[in-house]
C-alpha cells in the first residue's frame, strides 16, 4: 500500500507541474480541451474508477483522511526578510504553537513589548498562538530580557508535554532561554549560559524534557545540560562534542535519563551525539558504540521514547524519510531506513506513532502525509494545495501528540516575511 501511494503521489505532482507548464504556453480558448485530455489520463490512472483513493489503496486499506487548513498563522509585525516559520513547535495537545522569526529586528525586551521598533536587525522574535474552538489567537510576543542585534533569538523551539514550558534557543547570542506560562501569562528567564566560555551558537538546537524540568543546549563546541530547581536553572554538564552547523534537532528522554544531539563532527563524524544521565553525571556514548548516520547524512528533527531505548531522526536531505536506532543495553543498531520521496521537511509526533512529511508542488504549493505506525508505516492523513511562495527555500513541520495537528512553516512566504499552516482533519 505504502509503496502505491507513493508512486500515485509522484505522478500527481508530475501531471501538476504539466498542467502548469500546458496552461503557460497554450492560448486560454484552448484550456478545456487540455483539461479533458488531462482528465482522461487521470481516469485511465485510476485504472477508469475516477477514484485516487482507489487507485492509492487496496480495498482493504485503512480510508486516508484528508486535512484542511484551520488557520494561517502571520507575525503582526512582518517585514521582509523576518522568516517567521525558521522554527516551529506544536504542543503535545495541538492548542499552543510557537513560531520563531530569528531575522526579526525589534529592540523589545521581555513579552509583549514594543513590536514596532526595528532597531535591533536580526534580534529575533518568537510568537505564541493558542486555540479556543477553532479559532487562533497571538497570545505572547517574546523576546529576549537581554535583546541585542544579531542574536537570532527563535532559532530553535521545544515544548514541554503540557506546551506551558518553551525552551528557546539563539544562533548568535551566546544562551538558550526558557519561556514559561502561568494563567495565560508569559515570563521569560534569564540568559542561560554555562561556566565556560560560552559559545556564540549556544541554543543552536534546544531540547526539553517533557516534564519540563531539564534542558539541553547544543552548539559547534559542545553540549550543554541544565537542570531546575524551583525556577533557578542549575549547569549540569557541558559535553564536549561538536555537533554539525546543519543540526536540527535535539530531544531527551521523557525520564530525563538520556539525551541525543547531532550528528557530530570533527574526529567522531559519521554518528550522533548521546549521553547518558549516571549517578555520577552525565557520560558521553563513545564513538563506536554510538548510532551511526551512514545513510542518513543530514538526520534531524530528533525523537527519543519515554526509556531512551529507541531513537529516531527525520531528513529530507537524503533518499530517507526515518531513520530509526534500537538500543540493547549495550549498543546502538544500525539504521533502519524508511525510504521515500526526498521530502523537503519531516516530523516525529511527540508519542512517536506518527510521522509526516511536506513537499513542494509546482507552482508555489505544498503537499503532504502523515504516516502512522501500525505493522508497518502507513499513510493516514494527507495535505495538498497549501498555496505558499518561497516553499522550495525552505518548510518547516510539526506535529502534536496524536498527529491530528500539523504545523507547517513557511519561512520564505512572501518576500520572506513568512507563514504557518495550521492543518486539522
């Protein structure tokens, strides 16, 4: 089934980029009798049915549902060039989603500030919208307490499980930070920096326990761990591993007893980064014993189960959609590599059942599946005709617990000023 879909999904995006291309080049008069020959293709596809789900599915598949568009989510402040979507997170029921926007140029501090101030080039912003019903609203505007040019706050984004803790990481202003939300209202923390000398891409990938109670902080020079007591966030470790400048993903155990980062560079590339938490701190996974990334270069988007025993990493820089490690106590296995269509972005659900993926199709749209796990991966949602300019710079997905809310960023839309799809069944 997963296989039919597939090859159907291939070809439809292939007759859309013809009827396109037919529809540029012939004079309009001509355009019905295209759509007819066009037309006839398609039944003869469908082996004369008319059905693409007869043509997807056997007859004893499961029905695809179909998402729509619930909302489109915009920064009221966008200008050129802000790339709201770079970086998006959805909480584990689907209500809260954060939005970063690291080229954002405002001199706010703190939340909900002066958003109109476009002084501070490439600060960074990160907007928070909630759901009442089926209808979404802004509900904080964050910035950082510390706001200077050029740190790209909203770089990175991650929930905790009840979407009321946000770790949010920089590119260039040496902290991660943690935004948290009591009765509807945000705060934003202190700079967290570490004890050494802290790298200037602290917060290029930010991982948060589900819980909320530990966060992870990866850089080129290293990882570090933090961990709170009360609201005081305390320097655990700092591992000192370099993670690749293309990372996009770090997560940790719901139990907080392992973390993963990566992939790594330097001496130890050609693995990902994962640390243990022991009685005696945290221990690094030496290279050898570490999952390796052969096949899938360029992995992210990364997922850990409650026990830390099963990993799994999403890309769509190589031939694999998923790649997925088991641990058995001693070491990690080799990939597991789910093959697909080159998406241009992935995402693992929070309970790890689901996955989706997003893809351009010509001209200016997007399309999409959701995949859950049952014997196999198997197609049960899917997304066409998001109309987006900018989709093939870069799309950016996630998804809540369950899978039935689908974030989709869109930070190049619009001069690159920027978009998020909210999608529902």
């Amino acid at each position: 089934m997963m296989q039919d879909y597939l090859d159907l999904t291939r070809n439809m995006i292939l007759a859309f980029g013809a009827v396109f291309e037919v529809l540029r080049l012939y004079p309009r008069q001509m355009w019905p009798v295209v759509g007819t020959v066009f037309l006839a293709i398609g039944l003869m596809a469908c082996g004369g049915s008319g059905s693409l789900e007869d043509a997807a599915a056997p007859q004893d598949a499961r029905v695809i549902r179909d998402l729509t568009t619930q909302a489109t989510l915009r920064a009221p402040n966008a200008d050129p060039d802000d790339f709201f979507g770079h970086s998006v997170a959805v909480s584990s029921d689907g209500t809260t989603i954060a939005v970063g926007a690291p080229w954002e140029d405002s001199a706010a501090n703190g939340v909900n500030g002066d958003a109109a101030d476009n002084t501070v080039w490439n600060s960074g912003a990160v907007y928070v919208f909630t759901r009442a019903g089926s209808t979404w609203s802004q509900e904080a505007y964050i910035k950082p307490p510390d706001t200077r040019a050029n740190m790209q706050f909203g770089w990175s984004l991650s929930f905790t499980q009840d979407g009321n803790t946000l770790a949010i990481g920089t590119l260039s202003g040496s902290a991660a930070y943690v935004a948290t939300r009591t009765g509807g209202a945000w705060s934003i923390s202190t700079p967290l920096t570490g004890s050494n000398a802290v790298p200037t891409d602290l917060g290029r990938v930010v991982g948060l326990s589900s819980g909320g109670d530990m966060l992870m902080a990866g850089s080129l020079q290293g990882t570090y761990v933090f961990e709170r007591s009360g609201t005081t966030w305390i320097e655990q470790a700092v591992l000192a591993t370099e993670v690749s400048p293309n990372a996009s993903g770090a997560a940790i155990a719901a139990n907080g007893s392992r973390l993963v980062a990566g992939p790594r560079i330097g001496a130890e590339s050609g693995s990902l980064h994962v640390a243990d938490r022991t009685p005696g701190g945290w221990i690094s996974h030496d290279h050898g014993t570490s999952p390796s990334v052969h096949g899938c270069e360029g992995v992210g988007n990364l997922w850990l189960s409650a026990d830390g025993r099963v990993l799994r990493g999403a890309t769509g820089t190589s031939t694999a959609l998923v790649c997925e490690w088991t641990h058995d106590g001693v070491a990690w296995s080799a990939p597991v590599i789910f093959d697909t269509m080159r998406p241009v972005a992935t995402a693992s659900s929070p309970d790890g059942e689901h996955i989706g993926w997003a893809m351009p199709a010509p001209p200016n749209m997007m399309m999409g599946t959701i995949l859950e796990r049952a014997e196999s991966w198997e197609p049960v949602a899917r997304f066409a005709g998001l109309v987006a300019f900018g989709v093939s710079h870069a799309v950016i997905l996630s998804l809540s617990h369950d899978g039935s809310t689908v974030a989709v960023g869109t930070p190049g839309d619009y001069r690159d000023r920027g978009a998020v799809f909210v999608l529902v069944e």
